[in-house]
C-alpha cells in the first residue's frame, strides 16, 4: 500500500516542492489548507486537477495550525504514516509585529500534531518531521553553526521555533516517537514568497529592468546568509524519516554570501554591472554598465538600490553559516544547485514575469506592482 503523509504549510515554498517529490515516490499525499477570502494555492494548483473527479493521490484538508480540534480530527481521519510539520508564520519580520500569534502557529502548532499523534496512540505508526531553522542560532556561539551549537534566537519568531524544537525533542525522549528536527539554513526558489529578500531582490531587479518600478529599496545590506534551493532541501525533509532512527540535522550549503552579493549577482544575470555609494543608510546602487536585452529600462548612471531603515529589524541576526557535515556523512546528502544556478533561474522566472506585465501596460491595460 502507498505510504501516506500528511503536510502542514503545503501552500507553501516547501511544501509544494515536498508535495511534488512525495507524489513522484508513489505516496498518497494530504495538505492543509487555510482558509482564505482568495484562492491560496497557486503553488500546488499543477498538483491538484479536479475536485469532483477521482483526485489521484493528493488531497487538501482546511485547517489552521491553531485550531487544536480540527488538527487532531484531520490526522486522526487521514492516519498519516509520516507528518511534515511545515506551516508558519515564517517571516522574521513580522514576527516582531505579531509575536503571539507567531508564538501560537509556530510553537504550539507543533505540540498540537504531537499531542493528536500521541492521543491517537500513532507514536508507533506515524514520523514527525519539525521545519526547524537557523534563526535558532541567532546571535552565533560558533562559526560554522552545527547540530552541538548552542541557540540563541533573536526574534519573537525564533523564540516561537526554539519551542517547537525541544518540544520534538521531548516527545522523541518521553514517549519513544520518531520525531525529529531538520535545522534548515535559508532556501530560496523561484515560488519563495515575495517579501523575503533573495525573491525581493531578484523580482524588484527584473521589475526595474523592464521599467516597471524604478528603484529596489532594501534593508541590511551586510547581512550574512548560507542559501541553498529549496528542492535540495525538502530531499532532505524526505531522507530524515527514512532512517532507522530519528536524528536532528543541520541541512546548508557551508557557503555564505552578503546580501550585498546577492543584489550584485542578481543584477549580473540582468546585465547590469553594479556599483555602491555611500554607506549606512545612505548607500546606493549605481549602473556602471547594461550589457545584452535584458534591462531596457535602465540606464548608465541610475540609482536602483537604496537602503530604507523600514526593513531594518529590532534585533537582527547578522551572520548564518551552517556546517553540514553530519548530513552528508549519515545520508549522504549533497546540494546540487549553486547560488549562481539559482539566482538565474529565480531572475529568469521573474524576468519573464515582469516582461508579461509590461506586455499588458504597453497595450494600455493598468498594471499594478504590489510591493511591501
Ligand atoms: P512559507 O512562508 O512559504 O509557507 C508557510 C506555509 O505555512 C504556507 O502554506 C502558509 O499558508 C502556512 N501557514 C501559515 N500560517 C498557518 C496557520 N496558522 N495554520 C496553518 N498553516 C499556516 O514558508 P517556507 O515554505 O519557506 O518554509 C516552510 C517551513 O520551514 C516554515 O515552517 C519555515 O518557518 C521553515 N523554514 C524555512 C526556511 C526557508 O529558508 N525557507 C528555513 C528554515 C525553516 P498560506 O499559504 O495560506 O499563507
Ligand atoms: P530570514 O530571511 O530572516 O533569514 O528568514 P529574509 O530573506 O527575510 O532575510 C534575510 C536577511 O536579509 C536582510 N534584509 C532583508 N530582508 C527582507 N525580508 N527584506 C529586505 O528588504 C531586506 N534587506 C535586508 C534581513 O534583515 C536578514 O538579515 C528566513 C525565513 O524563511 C525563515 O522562516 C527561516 O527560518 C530562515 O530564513 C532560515
């Protein structure tokens, strides 16, 4: 019989990718969804055909990882052989501006699926997989950060997501669940959503080019991060539950880029060659040099980055660097997509993005850009 999983946060980056990956292993696959005045699962819409019609191996529950109830209900009717506890209030940012209900989806969420699967006495049947984060590490103890580093979060959303690791780590010690952590690193993708920097970046660089927005503007550009892709990533999530023991991982590149390098690299792929002026909140992008088709919108000499304090945090975390060792040695895992590899494909899917757009504004229809 196909295995069954069950995804919270399957709208999500990772959960579409995961989705996709469990469909392709052959198991029957359930998602929750919430509830949304639109529709909210553009991510998995190639996923899932016709509601009426037998839907193959993908189902989509409403829920709400808040709502103890309808959790505890959903898994007990889907009897998942693994959960994958994906679904957060996932930005930082944010965080700060809704810490209690940050603390609620991304803390107690996690102990709501524990307790169903413990209620429901699936501890011997079910694996859990918790989407811990290096925002654990937050103000680093060590350099590169490793499965033995000591947490120090920094923002209400890391404090939230400390939680949800020692409460898996409690339930894997107390009542013997295979529970486990997987510590991920920053992952981005071409569907990462709008607001977190790396698709910021490349989807307001591609919106410059083609004249659709005149300047991207950013917050702190010295920030230190390890990216991987989001595909490589969820092969780990997937791997994690396959083994005879349940074990918590550090999954990242051990590669660490500036937000600096980043806008830099992006702006590459477009052609455009970068300089910086000024520093602190006074520092601007200036266009040394536009090479190729890409940019037509911008020219020799225009500002198309600037810094704005809005975007800075309360507290940030400065500097990520993952050490993945133990990953690789125990599952033999291995990133297959460089940074350069996915900065092209993620300037590439919004590049063509913002050339349909400006399609539609040349031939007179209004074209809003929604930004932060
Ligand atoms: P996204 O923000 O893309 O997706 C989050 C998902 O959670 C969405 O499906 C969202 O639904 C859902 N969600 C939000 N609130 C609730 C709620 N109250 N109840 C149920 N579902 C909810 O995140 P990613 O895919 O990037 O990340 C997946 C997980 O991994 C998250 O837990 C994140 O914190 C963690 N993580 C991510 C990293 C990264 O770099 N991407 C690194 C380390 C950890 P909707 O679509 O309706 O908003
Ligand atoms: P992060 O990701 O906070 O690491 O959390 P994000 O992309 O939001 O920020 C990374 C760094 O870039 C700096 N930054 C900006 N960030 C945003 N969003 N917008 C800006 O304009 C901007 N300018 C500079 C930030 O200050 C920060 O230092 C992500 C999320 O996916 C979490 O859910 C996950 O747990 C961690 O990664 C690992």
């Amino acid at each position: 019989m196909a295995k069954r999983a069950l995804i919270t946060g399957i709208t999500g980056q990772d959960g579409s990718y995961l989705a996709e990956l469990l469909l392709e292993k052959g198991y029957e696959v359930h998602g929750i969804k919430r509830r949304a005045s639109s529709f909210n699962t553009d991510r998995i819409d190639h996923l899932y055909h016709d509601p009426h019609a037998a839907n193959g191996n993908f189902y989509l529950h409403y829920g709400d990882l808040t709502d103890t109830s309808n959790l505890t209900r959903i898994v007990a009717e889907v009897q998942p052989d693994e959960i994958y506890n994906l679904g957060a209030q996932s930005h930082v940012a944010v965080s700060f501006e809704m810490p209690e209900y940050t603390a609620d989806v991304d803390g107690l969420g996690a102990l709501r699926l524990l307790e169903a699967m413990r209620f429901l006495k699936l501890g011997d049947k079910c694996r859990y997989y918790q989407a811990s984060t290096s925002e654990l590490y937050g103000l680093v103890q060590e350099v590169p950060q490793k499965e033995t580093t000591p947490f120090y979060p920094r923002s209400p959303y890391g404090v939230a997501k400390l939680y949800a690791y020692w409460i898996t780590v409690n339930y894997r010690e107390s009542y013997g669940m295979y529970a486990c952590n997987g510590i991920l690193f920053n992952h981005e993708s071409p569907r990462r959503g709008e607001t977190f920097v790396t698709r910021k970046i490349t989807r307001g660089l591609a919106n410059i080019a083609v004249g659709l927005e005149p300047c991207l503007f950013m917050g702190n550009l010295d920030a230190l991060r390890d990216w991987g892709h989001a595909k490589d990533y969820v092969r780990m999530q997937w791997m994690m539950l396959q083994q005879d023991k349940p074990k918590d991982y550090v999954i990242a590149t051990g590669v660490q880029y500036s937000v600096r390098q980043f806008v830099e690299q992006a702006a590459k792929e477009l052609g455009i060659t970068l300089a910086w002026e000024g520093d602190g909140v006074g520092e601007k992008g200036v266009v040394q040099a536009v090479e190729g088709e890409k940019a037509p919108a911008v020219n020799v000499g225009d500002v198309i980055v600037a810094v704005d304090p809005r975007y800075f945090r309360p507290a940030e975390v400065e500097t990520l660097l993952g050490n993945p060792d133990m990953a690789k040695a125990d599952l033999g895992w291995i990133p297959g997509i460089t940074l350069t590899e996915m900065v092209a494909e993620m300037v590439g899917s919004d590049l063509r993005e913002a050339q349909r757009h400006a399609l539609l504004r040349d031939h007179g229809h209004r074209v809003a850009v929604v930004r932060e």
